[in-house]
C-alpha cells in the first residue's frame, strides 16, 4: 500500500483511500467535495473505500488538535418549518457567544449523505447530525474519534450523546386528555412515524394511552409533517368525513405544521372543532394561539435545545469526557379551543 508523505499511519489519509480506490488523490478529492463531476463507477469505489477505512478529512483533526472554535457543524435534512427555524436561532445565538461561525448542510434529495456529513467534518471543530438525517453508525464513530459529534432526536449510537425534547409522555398525556375529557374513541394519528425517532416516540404515547385503558389504537395516517403534507391531508379528510367514508371524532397531528391547514381544510368544508371533531398538535408555532379556535399543542423548548448542544461542544471541545448519554428537555401540553376545551378568561 502507498505510504502517506512523512510516515503517518496512525489514522487513515486521503493516500490510503486513493489507494484502496485504484485512483489518483486528486479523484478522491473531487468525489468528496464534487461528487457530479466524476463518474459514477469510480465515484462508487471512492466512496466504498471512504466507508471501508472510516475515512474523515484531515481538516476536521487540524481545527480539534488547534481548538480554534471557529465553526460548528450542522447537519439537517431540511430548513423548512417552525422546527428548524426555532432550532437553527438557537445553535446559531449560541455560537456567536464564543464568536463561532455556524455551517449547515441539508441532505434531503441528495444521494450521499454520509459522504456529505463526512465532507463537513472537515470544515467544523464539532458537528451536530439530526436524527432524520439518514448516515450510518460507522460514519458518525469515524467524525468522533476526530472530533466531538452529538445528534439532535436520533437513535441510540454507543458513545454519541443525543439531544432532544421528550416527545412519549406528552405525547400519551395529550391523547389521554382526549379520551377521558372528552370522550373522544375514534382518534386518528396524522404523521408517519418512520420519519424521524421523534415522531415515532408520539405515536408510542398515542398508542400507550389506547392501550392502558383497553382500547385499540388505529394506525397512523401516513403524511410529511410539514404544511404540503398538511394542506393534501386536510382536503382528503374534509372530503372524506363530510361524505362519511371516514368516521373519526379526534385528530392527534405529529406538529403543528400538520394541524394548522387540515383545521384550516376542515373548517371550509363546514366541519364544527371543536363540536365535530377535535384537533391537536405539537410544537406551540406562534399562530396556533391565534386561530379560532385556538390551538391544542404541546410546547417544546427547540431554541433551548439548539442551545444547550452548542454549550455540551464546548465542553467536549475542553476536557469534559464523552458519553453516550440522552439529553431530554421537557414539554408540555397546552390546552386550548381546538379539543374542547374552554376558552381561558
């Protein structure tokens, strides 16, 4: 195998990866910051070897050993929506107290992501991945054994620290209010909880509470949880119950992204929330207080969150040890018009 200049075997370089790949270092660094450019089949070897030697550029080792703080990473599949917003304010307020800049990356509709998070992690001094954002284990152990890598609502990765809102028992909270309050016992669940860890965890509460008192959950409704998914959703429901094809006296929405259009569907189609059906949501989006009626939701501190993961780099980034922990931030269930309640004096 072609040794790296100057002997260097104690991580893997760019050299060996050319090597492993059959080609020249200048095609590996061309797959890895312009994947168009080369051809599919030698972009595929590059990026095989990439895996198979846990491959990170070495930028991202040059900013840890220089504790430079400049950059911070952030890996998302998207920026639409409440959620990223409050999100990206918070991580962004954050580093600017510790004069860092912020480098997002979006990953929906590209075909690579890990070789994308990877390439990031050249650039940064820390990098946060959400949990949507679809890489495997083996790409973020390889970002951490070079620098400090956490997710936002992920999976379990031994020795990677997630952060996230507690999603299950608000989530069963919500769904009991509206079995026993108000006697709701056809609720559907709008969202696909294959989408994200975090949307998964509401289903579960959604679920839990139809069990504990023996009733039967119905499937969730399968949609995007974001204002497209919301608008097609919601004229397929207004449709469907003012014809009678769907019966259903509840709508527990994944977020308020969901609820907002299909109230807004339902309401012209003539549909009474909350006298013929209840709706909810999550995330408490600003609007949600000001519709009529207002908005039953659960609020979640995603500024904060955003927060708190830039202060745990510099921690990471000094001498604090790394952990596998879960960093949970509470949420609450605010009731409102839109599930029965009564208006507030």
């Amino acid at each position: 195998m072609t040794e790296a200049p100057g002997g260097n075997t104690g991580r893997k370089t760019i050299y060996e990866v050319a090597d492993a790949a059959g080609v020249s270092i200048a095609t590996v660094s061309r797959v890895l910051s312009k994947p168009e450019v080369v051809s599919p089949a030698t972009r595929e070897r590059v990026l095989r070897a990439v895996e198979d030697l846990n491959y990170v550029p070495d930028g991202a080792a040059r900013a840890l050993a220089a504790r430079n703080n400049e950059a911070y990473g952030l890996a998302l599949p998207e920026l639409s929506g409440p959620y990223y917003a409050e999100l990206l304010t918070g991580f962004e307020a954050a580093a600017a107290t510790y004069e860092a800049s912020v480098m997002v990356m979006l990953t929906n509709g590209k075909k690579n992501a890990d070789a994308m998070v990877r390439r990031l992690a050249g650039r940064v001094d820390a990098l946060a991945v959400m949990g949507n954002v679809r890489v495997k284990a083996t790409t973020l152990e390889a970002i951490r054994r070079k620098i400090p890598v956490v997710t936002f609502a992920g999976d379990h990765h031994e020795g990677i620290e997630d952060f996230s809102t507690e999603n299950l028992a608000s989530a069963k909270e919500l769904t009991s209010h509206l079995l026993d309050t108000h006697a709701r016992r056809d609720l559907l669940f709008l969202g696909d909880p294959s989408v994200a860890p975090d949307l998964h965890e509401r289903y579960r509460g959604f679920v839990e509470a139809h069990e504990e008192r023996d009733l039967s959950p119905r499937d969730p409704v399968p949609c995007l949880p974001h204002e497209a998914g919301g608008e097609r959703i919601g004229a397929i429901l207004a449709d469907s119950l003012t014809s009678g094809l769907i019966r259903t006296d509840g709508l527990v929405c994944a977020n308020d992204e969901l609820a907002l259009p299909v109230l807004r569907a339902l309401k012209k189609s003539g549909v009474r929330i909350p006298d013929d059906i209840s709706v909810t949501g999550w995330d408490d989006v600003f609007a949600a207080r000001y519709l009529s009626p207002a908005l039953t939701t659960v609020r979640q501190p995603v500024r904060d969150l955003g927060h708190l993961v830039v202060e745990r780099f510099q921690q990471l980034l000094g001498s604090s040890p790394e952990t596998d922990s879960k960093h949970r931030l509470p949420t609450a269930v605010v009731y409102r018009q839109s599930c029965g309640c009564p208006e507030p004096n």
